[in-house]
C-alpha cells in the first residue's frame, strides 16, 4: 500500500512539474501520436499531465482492493505508468521544439 501510494505522488509532483515547464504558453497538447509523428488528438495542459497519474491511481486502488495484492504487481504497473508519463512528457516537449522552428 505505502509503495503504491509514494509511486502516486511522485507521478503527482512530475505531472506538476511538466504542468510549469513542458511547452510553456500552449493550451492544449498532444496525447496521441501516429506513426508518422503527427499529432491524432490534444487535450488541454492540465488534463494531458494528469492523465496518466489519475489513470495509474484508479488502477492501483482496485489492485489494492483485490485479494491478492503483492508488492511486485504494484511496483511492475507503477514502473509502467511511469516509463509512460515520462515518454509522454518527452514527446510533448519535443513537439513543443519542433513546432517552434
């Protein structure tokens, strides 16, 4: 339980984090790339950083309340939810440069 929650904040305070730093004045950013890098759909700033954080906390609290909670389950999905924040915060900020040139 205190794994999972200390991978939910530290989620929190990067999703804050990317919120005041990554492509600072656009409104609304990318979520969905295709696979030729053009962006499929954007949502607005706050909604694309929490997205991940509120999806991994939702997840996290029914593998809680299952029966068979074990340490390793909780820290393979907070290790997956991570690596996929911070890949969305990388490719967010590197549309952000490319559509600065």
């Amino acid at each position: 339980m205190i794994l999972a929650i200390g991978i939910i904040i530290v989620m929190g305070v990067l999703a804050a984090y990317a919120n005041r730093t990554v492509a600072p004045g656009v409104a609304k950013l990318p979520m969905q790339w295709s696979l030729k890098g053009s962006v499929n759909w954007t949502a607005p700033r706050t909604i694309a950083f929490a997205f991940i954080p509120g999806l991994a906390a939702i997840i996290m609290a029914a593998i809680l309340l299952s029966d068979q909670v074990r340490n390793a389950d909780i820290a393979l999905m907070g290790g997956v939810f991570l690596a996929c924040q911070l890949l969305h915060i990388t490719l967010t900020q590197r549309w952000f440069n490319a559509s600065r040139r």
